[in-house]
C-alpha cells in the first residue's frame, strides 16, 4: 500500500496541469534558427559591403596617386622652358610654323597647342596610335590606357592672377600653365577629372 501511494506521487509530480514535464530541449525551435540565420546573413552582408567599400576606396586613391603624378610630369619637362620662343618671341601663340610635333616644342606657349590646348592621351584599344600620357623627358609612359593629361596655357593680369576674366593670349608677360589629368575606363562613357596641377612660369 506505501509503495502504491509512493508511485502515485512520483507520477503526479511528473505532470504540471494535466501534462506530463519535458526533460531536456531536443533541439532550437524554427524561430530561433530563423532569428540565427538572420544575424549570420545580416554579419556577411556587412563584412562584405564593408569589403566593397574597402577596395573603392583604395582604388580611388591608387588613382589620385597616378594623377599627381602625371600633372608633375609635365610640370617638370617645361620648368626650365622660356615664356615664348627664343626666336620669334611672341609673335607666335602656339607652336611655330617649323614645330611639327610636341617633341619639337621649345617654349611654353607651345603647348597650348595653338590656344586649343594639347593632349596627351591613350586608348584602351590596342590598335590604335597612342601619343602619351607622357613623362618629364618626352617619353610616352607605357601601359597606361584611360589616362590623359590635357595642357593649357594662359595669360593671366599680372596685377591679378586670380581674376577670373579672360585675359587674350600673347598680351601679357604672366603665363600660368595648367594640367588637367582625367581617367576614363574601359567601360566608362565619360573621362574622370582626377586632379588639376598649376602653376605660374617661373621666367
């Protein structure tokens, strides 16, 4: 008879409202492998995105880098270059009539490329006759499709350089020469402006 009354117990203790008492949890619920997959996707998404970000930034400097570096280029090719021809003087904007190519170039006006300014660029297409982008002693600087340095060269108020009125070329004795540095990609529709170098002539 105790031992009746005893498993009784043991049984009611068993259940709490009518139902028997689980043991251990088996396993996660569908929720919470839900809420686990969540967070895991939500963690990669953020490394991933933080990645991306990474790599554009890094590129994006890579290029500036490259940009500085073309403008100095040409800073450094015409520093020691006079304003105007030695010959002719100024009677000439632009190249002379006998200067055939930019390696023929002898003075700083030249470069403006007859008041058009010049480019030095290449193509990412192989076939094509590519004339820079180029370095301080005249050399087209290989494998660099998508680069272009385009050189202008302007007279400016000597008693107001910064005056943004245009001032006619030939007129004045201050010369400011300015290297716009663009990169345009393989896919790209338009050129990137990447860095403008500028400068006043020294003599």
């Amino acid at each position: 008879m105790t031992s009746d009354i005893r498993t009784s117990t043991r049984r009611s203790a068993r259940r709490v409202g009518g139902r028997p008492r689980s043991s251990a949890r088996a396993g996660f619920t569908l929720i919470e492998t839900a809420l686990a997959t969540v967070v895991v996707g939500v963690g990669v998404l953020a490394m991933v995105g933080a990645q991306q970000a990474f790599h554009q930034q890094n590129n994006w400097s890579t290029h500036a880098s490259t940009a500085q570096r073309l403008g100095n280029e040409i800073r450094e090719m015409t520093l020691n270059l006079p304003r105007h021809d030695p010959v002719t003087g100024n009677a000439y904007w632009g190249p002379e009539p006998n200067e055939l190519s930019w390696d023929d170039y002898d003075d700083l006006d030249d470069f403006d490329g007859g008041g058009g300014g010049l480019i030095f660029d290449a193509d990412w297409d192989a076939g094509t006759t590519d004339n820079g982008p180029i370095n301080a002693r005249r050399e087209v600087i290989a494998n660099m499709p998508g680069w272009s340095q385009v050189v202008t060269v302007r007279n400016v108020d000597p008693n107001d350089i910064s005056n943004a009125t245009p001032v006619a070329d030939g007129t004045t004795d201050m010369i400011v020469v300015e290297v716009l540095i663009q990169y345009q990609g393989r896919t790209a529709g338009v050129a990137t402006d990447m860095t403008v170098v500028s400068w006043i002539a020294p003599n």
